[in-house]
C-alpha cells in the first residue's frame, strides 16, 4: 500500500508541468536572458524582430514575467507602509480603511505596521520598511521620536503624516482641525451652564492633543473666568478610567461637572469609571468625547464628541503620497490639509445642576 502511495504521489509530482523560467524564454528565442529582461521591462530598446521573437518565446511557453521583478526593473516595488498606533481603535481603522481604497485604486499594495503607542516600536517598523524598500510612507504617529531623530530616520524616503503633525519635521502632513474641535467642546459645555471642567489625556508629545487643550482651554478661560483641571495621559480606554477613578471625590455636585476626554477611547473609559462611582451621565457630570468611532454612535448612552473624517484623511493622505511616487505632483511643495471637524451632541452631555441641588 505504501508503495503504490509513494508510486502515485511521484506520477503525479512528474505531470506536473515546471516553472518556465526567464532562461527558458532565452533558449527558445535564441538571446540572452538579459535581453528577454529588457523585452519584459523596456527599459532597454530591443529592435522589433527580436523583441517578436521573445514574446513569441514567451507566449509558447506560457510565461508569465513576475509583478515583483517587473517592479524591482522599473525601480519601485508599488507597495507602501501605513504605520499607526492602535489598529484596534476604529479611528485608525478608519485611516487604514481610506489609505488602502486609495492605494488599491492606484495599483499598490500597502504594508500596514500596528506600532502600539510604543517608540522604539515606531522607531523599529520606520527602519524596517525602510530595509524592505517600500516605496513610500503613510504615518501616523503615536510617540513622536525627537524631530531630529525623526529628520535622520526618514531622510531620502517619501513620507506623509497623518493625524499628528511632527513638530518641525518637513513632511507634508494631513490633519483635522483640532484647535477648532477643542472650541467647539467648550462653547457645548459652557452653554449648558457647565463651569468646572476637567481635561482627560492630556499629552505635551502629541501636537493634537496640545491643539485641543489649547482650543478648549482659550474658550473655557474666556466664558467662565477660570482653567480647567488636566490630566496627563494617552489616547487609550485605561487611562480615561484611571483619571476618574483617581479624582471621584472631585467629580460630580459641586465639584467638576464636565469631563473633556481627548479622544473617544479615553472618553469609554470615564464612562467606565463614572458608572462604577454611581456618579450619574449626565445628571451629574457630562463627558464629551474626540473622533467619533463606531463605539462612541452605538454605546449607551450615546458619546456627545468631535467628528473627524478619519477615511477621508487616510485617502488625502495615501493620495498625497502617491502623487508624489507617481510623478503626479506639479514638482513644487506638497501642501498640507487641516480637514474640518464637527461637534455632534448626544446624551452625554446636558444641563448643569444648579449648584446644591
């Protein structure tokens, strides 16, 4: 039995027809294998009966020329890296989503690198794809590297940055307008009567965070004579969590009636905290939220936030990108793009108590 097995399994490996080779063309058309590779790549001018006789070559053995090499012989692979902090937040999901239409609607592949709000993470996947020789980048920052660091790292390599800006790092860059998004949240929560307010993941590394602080902070100083309280942290669920559950004493009554959390994430997280604190949204505290994620439409209550079109700045980005690679960009310097942003109220935000009651 494990004779006749073995005697079949070879039968069938010997029908099975061998790859034609680049070599293989040359001896049936009787050239050079590197001039079957300039045939294939045009790079090279070959006259016209020996370029017939090599495509005759190649279609009698039904050789088909490899996208990569065809790729690497006109000095571009058609691949791009999308590097982003947390692929598990539907926000940068939403930029990858826009990046890839635009890459795919353009005939390149993209390379996508999940770096975790992590540096060295970042700093590892910008070299990497940098020695894997893509041919550009989509990047979306978590832990900036100093500007030089950065200036060194990148340097020779098509990069466009998306939804952070990179201190003085010439790159042309794709953001929304978060200044204008931290105004918005203020002028929401002043009108509603609010006047103690405290900022959740605040964060001195990320130029969007800094903008929205700056936003809210000019407005709420303006319409209630005071600052709001601040927290240090990230863009991430726990430390939305770990900020109110730290201050629960101070949150609520007379106290702070209005959270400002700098994304949706971290806004999840005091929703979490206030909810386990018995502290009631948003009867006794209102909580506005930065992004608007899936999450932040389908939670109960639903996240009042700023809305950012995270699809459209991944396909400006990847656009902005390619034009560059593919030789569409009118030569002078590409520009960058503040995308708007817009409040959308729900039902984490409301009238604040009278003070006392």
């Amino acid at each position: 039995m494990c004779q006749t097995g073995y005697q079949t399994g070879l039968q069938l490996l010997l029908e099975v027809p061998m790859a034609v080779s680049i070599g293989d063309v040359a001896h049936r058309a009787g050239v050079s294998r590197t001039t079957v590779s300039h045939v294939i790549s045009g790079k090279r001018r070959v006259s016209e009966a020996v370029t017939k006789r090599v495509r005759s070559a190649m279609e009698e053995l039904g050789y088909v020329p490899s996208r990569t090499a065809q790729n690497l012989a006109h000095g571009t692979t058609r691949t791009i890296g999308l590097l982003v902090p947390d692929i598990g937040n539907s926000y940068f999901a939403d930029i990858a989503k826009g990046v890839e239409g635009a890459a795919i609607r353009r005939g390149f592949n993209v390379v996508l690198c999940n770096t975790g709000w992590n540096l060295e993470r970042e700093l590892f996947y910008i070299e990497t794809l940098r020695s894997r020789a893509v041919d550009g980048v989509v990047y979306a920052a978590g832990v900036p590297a100093p500007s030089s660091q950065l200036t060194e790292m990148l340097a020779g390599m098509p990069v466009v940055a998306v939804d952070e800006e990179l201190g003085d790092v010439a790159l042309a860059t794709i953001v929304s307008d978060n200044e204008a998004g931290g105004r918005m949240v203020a002028e929401h929560l002043a009108d509603l009567g609010h006047t103690r307010a405290l900022i959740v993941g605040v964060n001195s590394g990320l130029e969007s965070a800094r903008r929205r602080v700056e936003g809210f902070s000019a407005v709420w100083e303006e319409r209630t004579g005071s600052l709001p309280s601040m927290v240090e942290g990230s863009f991430e669920e726990k430390f939305g969590y770990h900020a109110v559950k730290d201050r629960a004493p101070s949150i609520g009554r007379d106290a702070v009636t209005a959270v400002f959390a700098l994304n949706d994430m971290a806004a999840l997280g005091v929703l979490r905290a206030l909810a386990e604190e018995g502290l009631s949204v948003p009867d006794e505290c209102s909580v506005v939220g930065f992004d608007d994620i899936f999450t932040a439409r389908h939670t109960t209550p639903g996240i009042t936030t700023v809305r950012q079109d995270a699809v459209a700045m991944g396909s400006i980005a990847a656009d902005t990108l390619l034009n560059v690679l593919d030789g569409a960009s009118d030569g002078g310097p590409v520009r960058d793009r503040v995308l708007p942003v817009s409040l959308i109220e729900r039902q984490t935000t409301a009238l604040a108590r009278p003070s006392g009651s």
